[in-house]
C-alpha cells in the first residue's frame, strides 16, 4: 500500500472517530412553548440539534380532526397494550428509584413562565395570583435550570388569561442512550418477574402431597 493510501485511510478514520465522538457528545435540544390567550390555545415542540443543522418544529395542538383521530386511536391501542403487559402493582421501590435516578440526567437549560391574566373578582383573582406564586416558589427550589425566568400579572377589572410557557430540555446522546438502554432492562426484569410470579401461582395451585412432609 502506498504512503497516499495510507494517509487518506488514517485521515478517514480520525474524520469517523471524530463525528462519532462529537455526535454522542453533542446535545439534542427540546424546546416545548405553550400559548394561551383567551380562547386560542398552542402547543408547539421544537427539536434542534448539531448546532441547528437540524431543526423540527412540530404543532403538538391544535392539530387536524383526522390527525387527532388517528392519534387517539394509537394512544387507546398502546395504553391497552402496556396495560395488558404491565400493572403498577408490578413495579417495585427499587424500580422507581432507578428511574428517578435516571431522570436527574435529563438537563433542564431554561424555563420561561409570564401569565397574565384578569378577572372582576377580585377574590378569586387574589386566590389564583397566590397559587401561581406559590408554584413559581415551589419550582424555584426544585430546579436546577441555568436560565429561569417566572412572572404573573394580575388584572383585577379585565376578564382575560394570556401565558407564555417555554421549556428547553438538553439532552446528550449518550445520556439518551443510557436511559434508553436501562428503562428497556427494567421492563424486561418487570415483565419477567410478572412472568415468574404466574408460574408460581400455577405451581401452589397445582402442588400435590406426595406424604408427611414434617
């Protein structure tokens, strides 16, 4: 092989090791808006990634009659499908804790809340300007967000509400990866230990006495 080859070979190699390593590491970005006012609700997702070579954006609602149709059929047809294989009861602590572990690498980079909103009761306006103030505390503390920015506007002689929500999640591949590869081996060790747990039911209900056992 000629010195040529050999260099465009090992400049491939450093090229592929290369993406590989910058496309674990890289993060996906999920950014969910929602926006509300009065009667006109929108629930957007945008999906970037590789420094915005990649960009979706998806209308989560509204969306088309049939398109909601066809969804909802799918939701019924796989809530059935998990709730034939797996019941809650068959999900233990040590489970829970697992997923709440892997939960924590999930990245919260920025959270955007400004609600404004009215009523001429001023009751019931001062009871929700409370509980809206509430929550924001609450997610003060249970944050972890790089960029966190919560404001509420109450109006007491208009009767009106207008949000604007965002939410941009960080996530790295790998970290993808990880979650993705350890939730599938807590389902398969759920539904083996359903599997496990029949069997045994069959076995005490089929047992014979073969003598005194004592």
């Amino acid at each position: 092989m000629r010195y040529n080859d050999i260099f465009v070979v090992n400049i491939l190699l450093i090229l592929c090791i290369g993406g590989l390593i910058i496309f674990i590491k890289s993060s996906l970005n999920l950014v969910f808006t929602v926006n509300i006012d009065s009667s006109d609700i929108f629930v957007k997702l945008n999906v970037k990634y590789l420094l915005n070579l990649i960009n979706i954006k998806k209308n989560i609602y509204p969306k088309l009659k049939k398109k909601i149709e066809t969804y909802k059929n799918k939701k019924e047809n796989i809530e059935k499908e998990v709730n034939r294989k797996i019941n809650k009861k068959d999900i233990k602590k040590e489970d829970i804790k697992k997923i709440y572990s892997l939960m924590k690498r999930i990245k919260i980079y920025e959270v955007y809340s400004d609600i404004g909103f009215g009523n001429e009761n001023v009751v019931f306006t001062s009871f929700i300007h409370l509980f809206i103030n509430t929550i924001y505390g609450n997610l003060i503390n249970l944050s972890n967000a790089e960029k966190i920015y919560l404001s509420v506007n109450p109006n007491f002689t208009k009767n009106y509400v207008d949000l604007d929500i965002k939410i941009h999640i960080k996530l790295k591949i790998k970290d993808i990866i990880i979650i993705s590869v350890a939730l599938f081996k807590i389902y398969k060790k759920i539904k083996k230990n359903k599997k496990d747990g029949g069997n045994g039911e069959i076995n005490r209900s089929n047992s014979k006495s073969y003598g005194n056992n004592i």
